[in-house]
C-alpha cells in the first residue's frame, strides 16, 4: 500500500507496509540515506530526524504514526538554526569516522532551535543520546557554541 | 555534494585527468589486468587535471583517523601545492602497488602505521610530480629547471612567466626522474599548519559514502541470522513464516547462518526475527566468562613463553625484603562502530563489484572472488568510508568478505546488500581478547623495585589464519602482549612472559589493542609500588626512566608542567597520571577525577605527545580527545559477557554503554617539537588514560581496581 509523507517540504509516496519505520522509508524507498542506521531500538540518535521541529529518532517511527507530520532530513536540513549549525560543524572540522555527524547535526539543529544560547550542561543533557565512537564530544560542545553565537550574531 | 570529496573514481581519473604518476613502482601482474579492464591510472598515487585538481589514491582506509588528509598533505607538501587544490580517494584493492609498506606485500591499514610507512613514499611521490612540472616549464619556456620557483600550485620564472599546474599536467606527463630530493623538515610550509580535513563537508551533509549507503538498482538487502554460540552450526530451518512475509524473497542457509534476502531493509530485518533456526552446538565454544577468567588466571600464575628476562626474578622475589602480587582482569570488548558490518555487491558468472569498508581490500577481494568462483582480476573492490572500525574491519581471517561472498553465492547472480543489526554486531565476535594478568614484584628495604615479574594469559586472533606463522614469532604474538615489554622503566630483575590460551571465541585488534590492558597493569602496579613508600607518582616515574628514554622522560615532564599550570586541584577531586609508548608515540597524560557516586568521574586532562613530525597538529589533538573518550569508556563501563552455556550477554548500547557526551572529559593537549619521522596517533589516546583515571581513583578512595570495567565491581 502506499502512503503520502511529507519530507523535506515534498509530498513523497512511499509503497511499504504501515509499520515501517520512517528510517527505512527514508532509505530503501526514497533514497535519502544521510539518516543512517545504528542500532534500531532508539539508542544511538544516528537516525536523528525533525518530525514537525522536533527531534525524533526514525528508526523507532513507523510511517503509520506520521500522519501530516513534516519531516526534514539532514539531506535537505535549512532555515537559520540548520545553516549556523553546519557551518560551524565545518569550520570545526571535527568529523571522524562521520558516521554519527548527520544525527548530531540534526540534534544540534533542535537544540538550538529550541535554546539559542546553551550552556555546556544544556548541551550535554541535548546530546547525550547521540552517541559518537570516535568520541568528538569535545568539539560537538564547541561546534554548538560557535553555531549559537552566529545565530545571536546574525538577529 | 560539493566538497572536496569525490567518491567516484572513474570520475576523478576518467577524462579530466591529463596525466598521471607512477612513482618507479613496478607494474605488477594485478595491476596489469586492472588498467587493461578499465583505465590507464590504477597503480598511481598523484593525478592532476587539467584545471589543477590533484588527487591523491590512498592505499589506507580512512576510518575516521584523517589518513587521506595526512598523506594528501605529504604529497602537497613536496608538490608545493595549494591545499585547496588537494583530493584524495580511496585507491584500488592491490597488495602490491598499495602494501603497507611496514606489513611488506599486503595492502593494510592498522597498527597506527599509515603515515610512518607512507611518509617517504607520498612526500616523493610529491617531489617526483613537482619535478615533472618543472620539467615541462623548463622546456616550453626555455629555461633552465633551477630558475622555475613553485609556490602554492604556481609555477614561476623571474621573467615574469607564471603557470598554474593545471595547465602545465599534459606536458608533464612524460618519464618520471629516477631521483628527487626531499625537502628537510624545516623548510616544511604546509605540514605542521592547520589542514582543514579532505572529508569535512561530506560527513557534515551525510553525503553516500559508506557501503550502506550504496544503493544499486533492484539490489535485495541481506541479513542474517547468527549462531547463538561461537561455533554452533546450523542443524534446521523452518522458513515458512518469514517467506510469508511481504517482500522476502527467500531464505538460504550455510554451515554457520542462516540469510534472509529482501526488497527492503524493513522486511530483511522481519524475516530474521521470524525464521526459526535449530542449532547444534557439539563445536560450539561453552565455557563462559567466567570459566575463561579462572582457567586464565590458573595459566598466569607461572611463567610462560619468556618475552622479556633480565637477571633472575625468581631468586630476587625470593630474596626481596617484600614482594607483592596482584592480578588483573580484563573482559572482551567490542568494537560497537556505529556502522554495524555492512557491504553491496554484484555479480555474475563473469565478475563482480564490491562496496566494502575493509582494512585489507586486495585480500578480502581474493575471498569474496573465492568464494564466488570467480578470477580475482575480474572483481572489483570499491573500498568505502567506514562508520567507525577500531580494528574490527581488519581481519586476518577474511571473515566479513567471505560471509559477503558465500551468501551472495547462494543467493545465486545479482545485486546484494549485506547488513548487520546491532545485536549481530554485539554478539558477532571478533572482541579484544579477555585477558588475565599476573604480576609480582619484588622491593628492597627502601621500598626500590627490585624485580619485576608479568604473565599475561590470552589466546591469540591470529590462531587459524594465514597470518599466524607471519605474526606469531618464537612463541610470541606481539600483539597479546604489546605494552608490557620495552617499559621505559629500569630495575635489576625483570622478566615477562606470555601464556597462550585459546577459544572459540573470535577475537581481533581493537583499538590499541595489548597497550589497552598491558598499560593499564604496567601503570596502576607501579602507582601502587610508588605509593607504598610515598615517592611521588611523577618524580618516582622520572627517577625509574632508562637514561636513553629521553623522549619519555619529556612528555612526562611536559604534562606535569601542564597540570601545574591549570591550577589547584578543586576540592573533591584528585589527578592520576600515565605513562605510555605505543606505536611509536610518546604520550603522558594527567586525568583530574572525582567520585560520582562509586564511579570515577574525569572532568579533565592534560595530554603531551611526542609523535616526532606533526603533520596535522589539529588533527593530531583531535586523535588524542578521541582515544581519551574511547579509553576511558572501555575503562568505565564496557564488557562482552559470555554466560553459561557461553552465549552473550549483551545486546546493544543499551546493555554495552559506550561514552557518552555528558561523561567527556575537556582534554588538552600538547606535542613535543620534533624533526623524527611521524609516528601514529590514531590508537594513542587510548591506552594511558585509563590507568590515569584507575590511579586518580586510587589516590581519590584508596581503591585499586584490578578486574574491569569499573562498572563490574557490582557484579562482583
């Protein structure tokens, strides 16, 4: 059966079973595959999404429950906060392996989105289900300071 | 995608590249096969185009340790050329052309060896293309070559005459000199600078570059259902409810799993969990964590095969005014890259390409040809980013390739994606051995070591693969006991050996690999030793160094200054230091700890390394933070836990908690100036902070703990 999803500002119809999850959809049937795969059950934050601006977790999310929802990817993640957050991540040049980047861009993306100016316990508390191996927490901490201080810059 | 990354080779060497180097490398047979087959450029490491864009081939995987950005930059460097102009791409499977130079004829990355084995080799592969430029100024502008000057991709004559690269790589294509200087370190421009990394942009936009993201027309997603214990194999099959699942096109089995093929991932992953496997386990490995601890420590508490002996550590144990001993645990631990095990391939009765992320391409492409029955020179390896790898995607039992290979097989011609859950990448094996330690020393009535006695007891991962007569040598793998031996440290008696176990557990590198236990015993035993007779940790660390270790003795030095300089340890905290060599590279560190409700908490540390030139001191400290956060994670709270019956405990991140962002110290480092030739940093971090963070804790609530991780003490 098909079902109508609202990605990244486009209508996209997506012929899977309801129960699949919005990763998969993501992935297999639309072809974005910037939202990666870690662990399936919600703990590692690879998947990050914005289900209608808010962080959700694509792998735990059947298409089933979306509903109108709008989703934005890291594919074609914008607007202020998205561009301040990318470019820091840049200019920070931190990425390792990068496997985890795109979910803690998108992470970062609602953080600030949410709070403008976090603290470092404020991004602690955010980030803490994004999960990176190579360990670049040091410089996702800075890369949100920078990225929250070119927002403030920016109004 | 517009950075500088570009995943399609052919694209990068097909029509725009005008000429290409092959640095007096022989043309091997291989390599031979493959220019036939496809283009003119596969046994070359620098290509320029014509609009000046210089493309590295990188023999070495980039698995997040910045490779590709470091040998780009030896290239660049003797090439004096602009960074912006600098790409670089994965080169092709050839364990000739592209040998880790340090490994001999294999093509692999690991070990912390790619840039010191390649150093010389790019820088002149760099030289050698800047003298072919020069070469082709000299003759269209009618000078003498020692008159062109080229800076940051420009050529230039004190005529006035000025070229870009670009435009000069046609006629530069020509013989390549037999000999090019190198330029000495300290004309170096670009190396030692900050050098934004080749793969930035690309892994911020979550651009496809790691195998799971290839997705090739109508291929059918894989997975599998893997044998509960090491060993098992598969003894029945009923399929009949996951065929009824929609979109599962079949179930195939093998000796040791049972695939699931699908049109998407969503219906791979239903029909795994709803095929219902019978095992026999008559092979299977049974004993559990425990039994392994306690035939492992009855193992370690004689000596076994002598790695190291000096003097005769029996009579001065014996004679000693005290000895102590202590023993040490050590649980498996798993890789848990964010990016389970992974690959696509296609194939038919006349070849195949692969999409795979492997630490050795060329042999895991023999495998998967193997295994398909095919010619190797008619397969293909396209090697892929990986998510993560810490040692997990080297194998020197070929064992991810072959499972890609004989499950494409029985799949029959066509296009596949293989895909690991989570759980079949806790459960799958391939851990850093469990490993027991028994060590004795002996003091004078001063409280001085005297004698010094360290039995290490783990089975080897080279047992049973082609690499075991290569890496195993008088009786020794190296790598079950790396860090134990070569102590900076002098006393009079001194002997370490090893006890080799085995199991039917796989097991493999993981990131520092015996420097993650051997450091940790050699380092928290000596804290305790100095703080018997209250020496001080750092001075009674100085005053035991070899006199020829003076780069030990610096870092040390160094890192205490830095700790100085910090301040006051702020109330209820305390700092622990480490000393520790591994892959060449000197590191010390300091790690300011409190006690977070009976765990150790590190809020911060203070890093010195000497790994002789720095090639990318940015990169250099982001290695450092990386391995700090992934020692002391393994320190904290990871473990592989067989139960009874020898089947594992965990399952996901869930029950194997790796580092989160809340639990990362700050880290600072500092790198000691020199001019020896690069050393690797990509394990380093890893093995001195965790006994930096077990000494703070000791000095902080007396404890020592010996069996790890910290968070097993519950269980105890």
């Amino acid at each position: 059966m098909s079902l109508d999803l609202t990605i990244n500002g486009d209508t996209a119809s997506v012929d899977a079973t309801p129960d699949t999850p919005l990763l998969w959809a993501l992935r297999d049937h639309l072809g974005l595959t910037g939202t990666k795969y870690g662990c399936g059950i919600g703990q590692c934050g690879a998947c990050a999404v914005l289900i209608d601006g808010v962080l959700a977790y694509a792998c735990v999310t059947p298409i089933d429950t979306l509903g109108g929802a709008s989703v934005e990817t890291i594919d074609d993640l914008s607007g202020p906060a998205a561009e301040a957050v990318k470019a820091a991540w840049i200019a920070h040049d931190f990425a390792q392996c990068g496997y985890c980047q795109p979910g803690q861009v998108v992470a970062a993306t609602a953080l600030l989105s949410e709070t403008p100016a976090p603290t470092d316990a404020d991004i602690d508390a955010a980030m803490s289900g994004q999960l990176c191996r190579c360990a670049t927490y040091q410089r996702v901490r800075a890369a949100i300071h920078t990225a929250a201080a070119d927002l403030e810059g920016g109004e | 995608m517009t950075g500088p990354l570009d995943l399609s080779r052919r694209a990068v060497l097909g029509a725009g590249t005008a000429f290409v180097l092959s640095v007096a490398l022989p043309l091997p047979r291989r390599a031979a096969a493959q220019r036939a087959e496809a283009d003119a450029t596969f046994d070359a490491f620098v290509s320029i185009d014509a609009d000046g864009i210089i493309t590295i081939q990188s023999k070495h995987l980039e698995m997040g340790q910045g490779v590709m950005t470091g040998l780009a930059a030896m290239v660049a460097e003797e090439l004096d050329a602009d960074w912006s102009q600098m790409r670089a791409v994965h080169s092709p499977a050839d364990d000739e052309v592209y040998a880790n130079l340090a490994y001999g004829s294999v093509q692999a990355t690991g070990s912390s060896t790619s840039i010191s084995n390649a150093y010389e080799q790019m820088r002149r592969a760099g030289a050698t293309a800047r003298a072919m430029l020069v070469a082709a100024a000299a003759e269209d502008w009618g000078v003498s070559e020692d008159e062109i000057a080229v800076r940051r991709g420009t050529l230039s004559h004190p005529s006035g005459r000025e070229t870009e690269f670009g435009a000069l790589a046609a006629a530069a294509s020509r013989t390549a000199p037999q000999d090019v200087s190198l330029k000495d370190p300290s004309d170096f421009t670009l190396i030692g600078t900050h050098l934004p990394r080749l793969d930035a942009e690309a892994k911020t936009t979550g651009a496809p570059i790691f195998a799971m993201d290839e997705t090739p027309p109508s291929a059918l997603v894989m997975t599998i259902v893997h044998p509960p214990k090491f060993g098992s194999m598969v003894a029945s099959v009923d399929d009949v409810e996951a065929l009824a699942i929609k979109d599962v096109e079949r179930v195939a089995f093998y000796d040791a799993g049972v695939a699931i093929f699908a049109r998407d991932t969503h219906a791979a992953l239903q029909g795994r969990a709803a095929v219902r496997v019978g095992w026999n386990h008559i092979d299977a490995e049974t004993r559990s964590s425990a039994d392994l601890y306690a035939e492992w420590s009855g193992a370690a508490s004689t000596p076994g095969v002598i790695v190291e002996n000096r003097g005769d550590v029996d009579a001065r144990l014996a004679d000693a005014a005290e000895s102590v001993e202590a023993e040490y645990r050590f649980p498996f631990l798993a890789h848990m890259p964010i990016e389970p095990i992974d690959g696509v391939i296609r194939w038919d009765e006349t070849g195949g390409v692969v999409w795979l992320a492997t630490q050795m391409p060329a042999l895991d492409r023999d495998v998967i040809a193997g295994e398909l029955g095919l010619d190797p020179a008619t397969v293909t390896m396209n090697t892929m980013y990986v998510g993560g790898a810490f040692g997990r995607r080297s194998q020197p039992g070929q064992n991810i390739a072959r499972e890609l290979g004989r499950i494409a097989k029985a799949g029959g011609p066509g296009t596949y994606k293989i895909m690991w859950t989570r759980e079949d990448e806790t459960k799958g094996g391939f851990y850093r051995p469990l490993t027991v330690h028994n060590i004795k020393a002996g003091l004078d009535v001063d409280g001085a070591i005297v004698a010094w006695d360290n039995t290490i007891a783990n089975q080897s991962f080279f047992t049973g693969t082609m690499f075991e007569g290569w890496s195993i040598q008088d009786g020794i793998d190296k790598t079950a006991i790396e860090g134990a031996d070569n102590l900076p440290y002098v006393w009079p008696d001194h002997r370490v050996s090893w006890q080799r176990m085995y199991s039917g557990v796989p097991t493999l590198w993981w990131r520092a690999v015996g420097h993650t236990h051997a450091g940790y015993v050699t380092e928290t035993f000596l804290e305790e030793l100095l703080h018997r007779t209250g020496r001080d940790p750092v001075q009674g660390r100085l005053d035991l160094l070899a006199p020829d270790r003076t780069r030990d003795r610096a870092v040390l030095e160094k890192v205490a200054a830095m700790a100085e300089d910090a301040g006051a340890v702020p109330e209820g905290r305390t700092r622990g230091v480490a000393l520790h060599k591994s892959y060449g590279t000197y590191m010390a560190i300091i790690a300011e700890v409190s006690d977070d409700d009976g765990m150790p908490r590190c809020h911060r540390a203070w890093a010195a390394v000497d790994c002789g030139i720095v090639l990318t001191p940015d990169n250099v400290a982001s290695q450092i933070e990386g391995g700090v956060g992934f020692g002391l994670s393994s320190l904290l709270a990871e473990e592989i836990v067989l139960g009874d019956g020898g089947e594992v405990e965990q399952s996901s991140y869930v029950d194997y908690p790796i580092l989160t962002i809340d639990r990362m110290p700050h880290v600072e480092v500092a790198t000691i100036p020199s001019a020896a030739p690069p050393t690797g940093v990509g394990e380093l971090g890893v093995a001195p902070i965790r006994p930096a963070v077990a000494n703070a804790w000791f000095h902080l609530t007396g404890e020592m703990v010996r069996t790890l991780p910290f968070s097993s003490r519950d269980r105890a």
